[in-house]
C-alpha cells in the first residue's frame, strides 16, 4: 500500500516537473520573440505527434489565409468606394 502511495506521489512529482520544463520552454521562445518566427510554441512538439503538428499547422496556415484574403477584399471594396 505505501509502495503504491510511494509511486502515485512520484508519478505525480513527475509530471508537475514536466509541466513545468515546457512551460519554461514557452517562456523563453516567447522571450526572444518566438511567437513572431513560428506558429506553435515548443512544447506544442512535445506534447503531440507529427500528424497532429501537421494538421495543426495546415488548419492555423488555412485560417491565415483566409483572414489576409477577407483583409486584402475589405481594402480594396474600401478603395474602390473613394
């Protein structure tokens, strides 16, 4: 019972400590300007496959898109119209 206790604790220790790691991770690519350079912070990789990264990154390139097009068609109605 107390090895089960013993091991509960550490497992939790465990996950606590990576939390932590990747959340410094986040920080620090923030701190030097990540969010600019690239879609997902590090611990994005970490925490999921490859396939999901790449569907990820199609689905945020997609949506990008689409809000640079709606931007771009929203510019020119309002040139046309002065």
């Amino acid at each position: 019972m107390m090895k089960e206790i013993k091991r509960k604790i550490k497992n939790i220790r465990e996950r606590n400590r990576h939390r932590r790691k990747l959340k410094r991770m986040d920080e620090i690519w923030r701190l030097f300007g990540g969010s600019c350079f690239g879609l997902f912070p590090p611990s994005f990789g970490c925490r999921h496959s490859q396939e999901e990264i790449n569907r990820a990154e199609q689905e945020e390139i997609a949506k990008l898109k689409k809000q640079l097009n709606d931007f771009v068609a929203h510019h020119e109605k309002k040139q046309k119209n002065v």
